[in-house]
C-alpha cells in the first residue's frame, strides 16, 4: 500500500517533490503524482497494490490505518515531507504498532536527504533515497522472495544494532519504460484546479534539472541531468486522461517544461495532429521562453504559464544561482500578456542578501510585470541545499523543528531582516497586490463570462488571505 499520511493538524499539505506546502497556498491540493507512478510499475509487475491519500480522502489516523489494517500489506510505502515530519513519525508509529510484521518505508526529498537521521528517529524499516519507482519495485520483489536487501540499489535500511545504506541508483534514463500512473487507484475527482476549480491531474513530460539555484530540491530528487519523456509517450498518457479519467484540465510536470523548445513544439504540433481538446498549463524559466513557443501553446489549449521570479533585485538573483536577468524577467512576462496567456510568478523572500530596500524594489518589479497571479513564498533553508549550510553556518535559521520548514513561515533572520520584519512585508506585498482596484476590476471582468465561476473564486481567495497570506 502506497500512503499519503493523513493531515498532523487538521490542515491538508501538498507532498510532490519539490513542492512542500499547505494546500491552503492556492487552496488545492496537487495530485501526488508519484504514488499512482510508483504503483503503476508495481502492478506492471504482477504486485497487489493500493494507493491511500489520506489528505484527498479526508481520513485521520484512526481511518487511515483502518483502511491499511483491512488491506493486511507486507509493505507500505509512506509519502514524507520535512514540514509534516514530526506528524508523519506519530502515523508510522501507530502503523508500526498496528502492523508490526510490515515492512515500512518512505519516499520524499526529506528521507532522500537525511535518510540514517530518519531511520534513527522513526519506525520505519528503510529509506528510498531519491527517484523512488524502480527502487520500490526491487524492495517490493526482494521482500516477497525474501531476497537480501543489501542489493536493492538506493535504500537504506535498518541492521540491527546498526544501519546500512546502499550505492545510489541511477536515475532511469527513458522515462518511456515506465507505466502510466494508476490514476484508478486515486480518486481522481477530489484534486481541483485553483481558481477554476476544475478536476485535473499532473502529466510528467521530464525530470531533473540542469540549474544550480541554491534554495531549490529538484536536483536532490531527480537529479541534474534533463530526462525527456517522447512526445509520443507524453500524448499517449493525454488520450489516456480524456478517454479513460474524463479530465480536461492538465499541468505539464517538469522542474522546467520549456527547457527544451523544439520539445515544446513538437509536443503542440502532436496535440493538433491528434485534434485533442484540453486545458492545460505548465512552468518555464523566464529565459526559456520567446512569443512563437507561446504563441504555439495557447492555440493547443494553454491557459496558464508559471515563472519563478525570486526577485526584483539582480545581486540576489546571481547570488541564488538563478541565472536570470531582469530583463529577461521583463520580457518573459511582456510576450505572455501579448499571447492572451494567464501568468503566475512565484517570489521568494528573505534569500541571501535580502534587505528592506531589495523587498521593495522586489514589489516595484511585481506591480510592473502585473502578472496574473503571484505568491510570495518565504526563504526555506531545507536540507541538502547550499541555502541551508549557508543559513546554518551564519545561524540564520530561527526554526525550531522541522514543522517550521513550511513555505509560509518566516524562519531566516539576518541581521537586515528579521523574522518579525519578513512576515509584515509578506503580509503587505498580498495587501498591496491583490488590492489594487486596477487587479479587482481585471479579475472581475474574467467572470462576465463564466459567472458560475466567481463565488469559488471568491471563497478560495479569502481562505487564501486567511490560512497563507496572513501566516
């Protein structure tokens, strides 16, 4: 069984990946695209599986391992996070306690990057480090032929009195060997788009990541090298979606989906040869964009292209590793307002360098670009990112365990800028954003045509305000 723990304080989090945080961010929760992706592969393989999403579901502990206790599993796979860490042990605990002849384990980028740390201070048996599919699935045969686990390539595991960590595996080189995800075995329904508050699922068109930003996972999880899906792949698992799920609405999956542009044309040009109809929406670097690649997206069903901006000041920029420049951020933004295209920049504040004034000129920047929607997340120094030794060695970090490693927490304090001081330039960049009478009328207009579209909106925008942006 393949588990998302249930909520530790009674408030849902997204875990995938990179992405760490309460769903109350755009009031949705993300589908966790790799249990239905680890449990596609198993059953391939001729595995009993079943996924629980406890936050999907709505189930507390006592549900949950119900549901496990009447499955009876000889594993169970749990989907971990750094900021639900410390509810996450007590679920396994009580898991442990009820299935004590099952063997648990845990996917995530917390355990791929403190795996003998967790091992030491919770009941699981071992750890999957990194890319969890393929290693899932040799922990899955090796345990039913009760096979020696020293050979299962990225685990480690506990030895009693000690613990053992095996060599990495290598990151899977064509993605096409994978099985679609089992999105059968999700309920598929409770997963909505925000704003549109549309059923919608995550399409996975590559992994890793090739840039070297200091604040950022992707790479401990899915490595540094681009590893692309075919095109063919890719539109096969499309006509999956709206054949078989009956989903019209998609996010493109990828550290970075425009990465490679001629991939981005020939995955539009596949979309218009097979005439599929579908909304979808995708990420991009603001340097890996120009107007024909957009233009390309939007008449193959495109609404919605993301940007991660960071920040408006450039030394912060080139001291993160980003890589951009303003300019770029400037232009990027431009040619997606001119192909009638919905933006969203994600900005980060309190990275390395960050005053007063380079917040300021940060929001300066954002009113520019007037994108369609922005979220102001807070500096998070999680582990095994350069970020972190950095927060860490200048004692930067105010947190005081991990349930504080949360994107809408102020735990960075510097002598220019204190925890007190993020929080209140958090709360008023929201303010004077999402405020302005010019954004009120824009996003009023939006509905003259969908009216039934507008009191979600509203009651996700105020939940918005409340449960993110005042936090």
């Amino acid at each position: 069984m393949i588990v998302n723990p249930p909520s530790p304080n009674h408030e849902k989090y997204v875990r995938e990946g990179r992405c760490e945080q309460r769903a109350s961010s755009f009031q949705y929760l993300m589908v966790p695209i790799s249990l239905p992706s680890i449990a596609g592969l198993l059953r391939e393989n001729g595995i009993e599986v079943k996924v629980l999403d406890s936050m999907a579901e709505d189930l507390d502990s006592k549900k949950a391992i119900r549901a496990i206790k009447k499955f009876q599993p000889n594993l169970i796979i749990i989907n971990l996070a750094t900021v639900t860490y410390y509810g996450d042990r007590i679920f396994i605990a009580k898991v442990k306690k009820n299935q004590p002849k099952t063997h648990l384990t845990a996917i995530g980028i917390h355990v791929t990057s403190l795996p003998l740390k967790t091992l030491k201070d919770t009941a699981l048996d071992s750890i999957i480090r990194g890319e969890p599919e393929m290693t899932s699935l040799e922990l899955a045969l090796s345990l039913r032929d009760k096979k020696s686990l020293k050979k299962v390539k990225g685990l480690s595991f506990k030895s009693n009195p000690s613990f053992i960590s095996n060599v990495d595996r290598p990151f899977i080189e064509n993605l096409d060997l994978l099985p679609f995800p089992a999105r059968d075995l999700i309920k598929n329904r409770r997963y909505k788009m925000p704003v549109y508050n549309r059923p919608y699922t995550l399409v996975i068109t590559s992994r890793g990541c090739p840039n070297n930003c200091s604040f950022c996972t992707a790479s401990l999880y899915y490595g540094s090298k681009i590893r692309m899906r075919s095109v063919k792949n890719v539109l096969d698992e499309v006509e999956e979606i709206l054949k078989v799920y009956k989903i019209k609405d998609i996010t493109f999956w990828a550290d970075s989906f425009t990465f490679d542009r001629n991939y981005v044309f020939r995955l539009c040009e596949g979309i218009k040869k097979r005439k599929l109809k579908f909304r979808w929406m995708a990420n991009s670097r603001v340097d890996r964009i120009n107007p024909k690649m957009l233009k390309a997206m939007k008449e193959t069903g495109c609404q919605v292209v993301s940007y991660g901006v960071e920040s408006g000041v450039q030394k912060i920029l080139n001291r993160v590793g980003k890589n951009i420049t303003l300019a770029q951020i400037r232009q990027a933004f431009k040619w997606t307002r001119a192909a009638k295209l919905e933006s969203a920049a994600y900005i980060i504040f309190g990275l390395p360098g960050e005053t007063k004034q380079t917040i300021k000129k940060t929001m300066k920047l954002v009113k520019e670009i007037n994108p369609d929607y922005v979220q102001f997340y807070s500096a998070i120094p999680y582990p095994g990112t350069r970020f972190h030794d950095e927060a860490a060695k200048k004692g930067w970090i105010t947190a005081k365990s991990w349930a504080d490693y949360e994107q809408g927490k102020n735990i960075i304090s510097t002598p220019q800028l204190s925890v007190e001081d993020l929080a209140k330039f958090r709360k008023k960049a929201y303010l004077q954003f999402y405020l302005r009478p010019t954004y009120i009328l824009h996003s009023m207009k939006k509905f003259v045509k969908n009216p039934k579209d507008f009191w979600p909106f509203l009651k996700q925008g105020i939940s918005f305000f409340k449960d993110w942006a005042e936090k």
